[in-house]
C-alpha cells in the first residue's frame, strides 16, 4: 500500500514465479575434498601444503607409529665442511635403522 493511502485504492498482483530444482540433469555438484576417503587397512594422514590439501603419491597416506630407538640431545653444523653432527642416546650406529 502507498504511503498514505487507502487498501481499497492500491492493486497488487503477485507475478513470482516459482522453479523446481529436481530434475533430469545427470551432473551433480561436486563432493568436497574433505569427505573423499577409501577404505584401508592402515591408518591414513591427511596432506596439506601451504594450508592446501594435497594427495599421497599413489594415493597411499598411510601411517605406521614406530617406537622411537634414541633421544636427540643436540646437533651442530659446520656450512663450511657441510657435515652435521648429532649426539644423543641410545642412538643407531647402523644407518638402516634409523
């Protein structure tokens, strides 16, 4: 109704028109990253780089814990003979086992 006027002197039809969105259209929305997942027997992780997700080389993710074997107590690296020098405990003087 008008600013100032009466019921009885202002006409107003409704002219919405209403669309089902159900139909025939065989493609769908995508499926976002978050909720893809394949079944395995292993525990999987989940990559991210620079916040983005990101997906596993051949799509294997998975995750096994292994008990650590030593402690770190300090590390020191000299740039100009470029070695790395690590000392702790009970660490593993074969190379395969680390």
């Amino acid at each position: 109704m008008p600013y100032g006027g009466h019921a009885a002197d202002y006409n107003e039809t409704d002219e919405t028109t209403h669309t089902d969105e159900v139909g025939t259209n065989l493609f769908y929305e995508p499926i976002p990253f978050e909720f893809i997942r394949t079944f395995e027997e292993l525990p999987q992780l989940i990559v991210s780089v620079n916040e983005v997700p990101a997906v596993c080389h051949n799509l294997t993710c998975d995750f096994t814990y292994i008990e650590p074997v030593g402690i770190i107590d300090s590390f020191t690296y000299d740039h100009s003979t470029r070695v790395l020098v690590i000392t702790g405990t009970n660490l593993p003087d074969v190379i395969d086992n680390i």
